[in-house]
C-alpha cells in the first residue's frame, strides 16, 4: 500500500512532502520518543506522534519512514514542514487520536 | 581511508542530525551494506544528539577504511559524573525542555550501544566527553 492510498481511505489531509505520496508503506510505529523511533521504527514504517518540530523529520528520514502522521490536528512549524518538502516525505494530518489512527491502520495494514 | 569532519553546536537543536545525514549519505554511495549503514546512523544520530543536549560544542571525526568505521566524538562541556550509570536505560540528566521535544528518555547511550561493536567513552567533569564508536564492516 502506497502513503495516498491511506490518505484517501483514512480521510488525512497532506500538509507537505506530496512528492513522497508514492512511498510504499511497510506498517507502522506509534511513539513520541525520538530515541524510541530512532531504535524501533523500520524502514518504510508510518510513523504517528504529536510531535511538530524539524527533529522529527531528522530522525524519519534517517530511518527512512514513508510518512509522518500527526495526530490530533497538531499542526508541523514551518521548519519541520520546509524539511518534510526536502526529505520528501509526507507530513499527514488527522482529527484522530494515535490509539484510533493506529488501530484503524493496523486494520487495514493487516487485511 | 576516507576521513569527514563535522563541528556540533550545543543547544542547536534544528542542526542536530545534520553530519548523521552527511555520514549516511557517503556510506551509501560507498555501498556499505544498508544494515550496517542503519547501525551506524542510529548511533551517530544519537551521540550528536547527546552533544546538543548536554554540551557546550563539539567535533565529530569520522574514519571510513575498508574494514572498519570509527567515530569519535570530542566535546567541551559538562562530562559524565557517572558513565555506567548513564548508560542505564531510562537514567537522563535532560532538561524539562529537551524532554517535551521527545527526548531525553535515557534511551540514547543504550541505542548506541546496542549499535556498535564497540563503544568507549571518556569523561571528564566540568572538562568534556569523548565517545568513540567503532563498527567493523566484515564482521556484521
């Protein structure tokens, strides 16, 4: 499954990095810690957070996440959102909270 | 032998990460197998965070032969009173800011380790601190 394909079945808003909407998804990693991510995401992995600064745009693309999705409606500063268009990866935004995101795409990562 | 030089601010949060992108790339290009590549990005990214967060400004040197990667890096700042402790996953000495942007969880020098084949650090209080990792690409 491809990052477009979850924005339109998940109804997420794309807030930047649109050239990374082809990315392959290979599943998911739901933390706010950036040590955490940085350890345990894999490669291609979603990865869902509240978290809005250029930090975390760091750590996806060193761990080469396929799209960030910020929960809540918490909106990227502009830095994060400069280098989400850098990185190409996508910066997604949803009114959900991570334990609905999360368990609505381990629904349909897993299907 | 391929040697890369990188300088590090402390406090300079929106660079943090920059020479581990730097490093990344050059492995890449030199073809170096993309699960040691991985290693290496997660320790580097985490010692370059750990620079930031607690020291005033450091140096990062980095030496690419064929068998081997070492990287070291030197800071002036306030050391380690107590290495084995802050290798404690969950021990942290971070401020209530660095912690709110997500880090400072005590998990750095424990990604690190678990990271590289080998990892020395010196620690000087009120002088600085010097991590040195190594990572041997024929034996991983």
């Amino acid at each position: 499954m491809k990052v477009k394909d979850i924005v339109d079945k998940l109804n997420l808003e794309v807030l930047g990095g649109e050239t990374g909407l082809d990315n392959e998804i290979t599943g998911a990693y739901t933390s706010d810690l950036l040590s955490d991510v940085m350890g345990n995401i894999q490669d291609g992995n979603l990865w869902i957070t509240l978290q809005t600064h250029k930090n975390v745009m760091a750590v996806a693309s060193l761990r080469e996440a396929s799209a960030v999705i910020l929960v809540r409606k918490y909106q990227p500063e502009p830095d994060m959102l400069e280098k989400a268009n850098e990185e190409n990866i996508p910066i997604l935004a949803t009114e959900m909270g991570a334990f609905e995101i999360s368990g609505k795409l381990y629904q349909l990562l897993n299907n | 032998m391929m040697k890369l030089d990188y300088k590090i601010e402390g406090g300079d949060f929106t660079n943090a990460g920059h020479a581990s992108s730097e490093v990344k790339k050059v492995l890449k290009k030199l073809n170096v197998d993309p699960k040691i590549t991985r290693r290496v990005v997660v320790s580097l990214y985490e010692a370059e965070v750990n620079v930031v967060a607690h020291a005033y400004r450091g140096e990062i040197f980095v030496e690419i032969s064929t068998n081997k990667i070492i990287i070291k890096l030197v800071d002036e700042g306030p050391g380690i009173h107590n290495v084995d402790q802050a290798m404690e996953e969950g021990y942290s000495t971070a401020s209530e800011e660095v912690r709110q942007m997500g880090f400072g969880a005590g998990m750095g020098l424990a990604n690190i380790n678990k990271n590289t084949d080998e990892l020395n650090i010196y620690s000087e209080v009120n002088k600085g601190t010097t991590v040195e990792m190594i990572t041997y690409l024929d034996k991983n």
